[in-house]
C-alpha cells in the first residue's frame, strides 16, 4: 500500500499511458473522469487498468434509475470503483450501493468538495452525507485534504468501516501528510504529479512523506 492515488486528467492517451506507467509503483489506484474520458473514450479504462486498479469519477448525481443505468455501464467498461455525489440522498445512493456489490465493485460518496465553492452550500450538508455514506454501506467517501479538520470531522462519523480517499493536495494547497493524520487512508493528487517533469519523483516523495504519518 502507498496510499496515493493518482488523479489523470490529462487529455491525450499516449501522455495517460506514460504517465501510469512510469507512477504506476507509486500508486495504489488511479482516478479517471470526465476530461480524460471524453477526450479519448471510455475503452482508456480498460488500457490503463493493466497499471492500477480504476477509480471511475463520474460524480454521479441523479435518480436512482439513472444512477443505476450509469454505474453499470462504467462497471461494464472495467472501473473497480465508482465516484457519486452524496447529495441526491439515500435513494441514489442505495441503487449506487447495490449495483456496486452484485459487480463486486466499489463506490465513493463525495461529502463536502476541496475547492473554496464548497463552502457555499456542500459543506452544510457534509456530516449527514457522511452519515448516510456509513448507514448505506458505501466503500468510503471522498472529502477535502484542503481541510483536514473536517476530514478528522467526517472520519469520526463513519468510523473506521469505511475508506476515505482525500483529494486537494500540492496545487490546491493541501498536505498529503496532514490529510493521513486527520483520518484519509489514500490522498489524490494530480496536477502536482502529472505536470512535473519527474512524475515518479514527485510521487515517490508523496509516498515517503505518507509513510513517515502512519
Ligand atoms: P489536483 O491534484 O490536480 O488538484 O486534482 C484533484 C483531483 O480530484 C481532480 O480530478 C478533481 O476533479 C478531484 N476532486 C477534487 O479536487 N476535489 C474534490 O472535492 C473532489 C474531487 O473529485
């Protein structure tokens, strides 16, 4: 375990197969979405999973039908786990959840965002969604390294069932250190990796400074 997972969204898919392979030691997973896969297609899931396993971040956020009807075909295409929103409630998540283990698969809850607009209204309902994340089984939930108090927060509410995965360290400002002290079992980090001129370098180093927290 080296309890970072790499964040791809670069757009081309020699650059992601580089990228994955050169970090690939470094990294427990990778989390693809939206700016990779629309670039290049969905079948990238399956190429880079013979690096890492797949973390799908669709950030899914509707009814529990569609949410269904998406987590299905992403689980189709070779993801080990899916991202969703948290705040469409129980029902959403539930479908979410159950799609999840008859695929032997994995969802992440977001709670509250790392960026500074998650304070506007998600960080409100940060601690129920964590909750309902614990009540309904989910793998684990997705909340900020930009704010290690409420990863400490959350972490006390789900309890040590479930994982957190913590993105928003290097560019946005978060330490992968402080995160894992305040309760993250994995950090996501991206651009701090992906655009440096060392990516195994700079990830290397994440994972020593992991390690010296746990
Ligand atoms: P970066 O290390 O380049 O900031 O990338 C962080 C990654 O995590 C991005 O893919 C972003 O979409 C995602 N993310 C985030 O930054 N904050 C969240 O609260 C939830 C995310 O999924």
């Amino acid at each position: 375990d080296t309890r970072l997972i790499l964040a791809l969204d670069v757009l081309d898919s020699a650059e992601a197969l580089r990228i994955s392979q050169v970090v690939a030691g470094h990294v427990d997973a990778i989390k693809v979405g939206y700016p990779l896969i629309l670039a290049t297609g969905l079948g990238i899931i399956t190429e880079l999973s013979r690096y890492a396993p797949i973390i799908a971040d669709f950030k899914v956020a509707d009814i529990p039908n569609t949410n269904r009807l998406i987590c299905e075909q992403v689980f189709k295409a070779g993801a080990d786990a899916v991202i969703v929103q948290g705040f469409t409630g129980h029902d959403s998540l539930r479908t979410s959840v159950e799609v999840a283990r008859s695929n032997n698969k994995d969802i992440f809850v977001v709670t509250e965002m790392s960026h500074p607009g998650a304070l506007d209204f998600m960080q409100a309902a940060g601690e129920a969604i964590a909750k309902m994340a614990a009540d309904e089984q989910a793998s684990g939930v997705v909340a900020p390294a930009t704010r290690p108090e409420r990863v400490r927060d959350i972490r006390n509410i789900i309890g040590s069932d479930l994982t957190i995965i913590s993105p928003g360290v290097g560019t946005q400002g978060g330490s992968a250190a402080d995160a894992i002290r305040a309760g993250a079992d994995w950090v996501i980090v991206g651009r701090s990796i992906y655009q440096s001129d060392d990516p195994a370098a700079v990830a290397a180093k994440l994972v020593s400074e992991i390690k010296e927290v746990i």
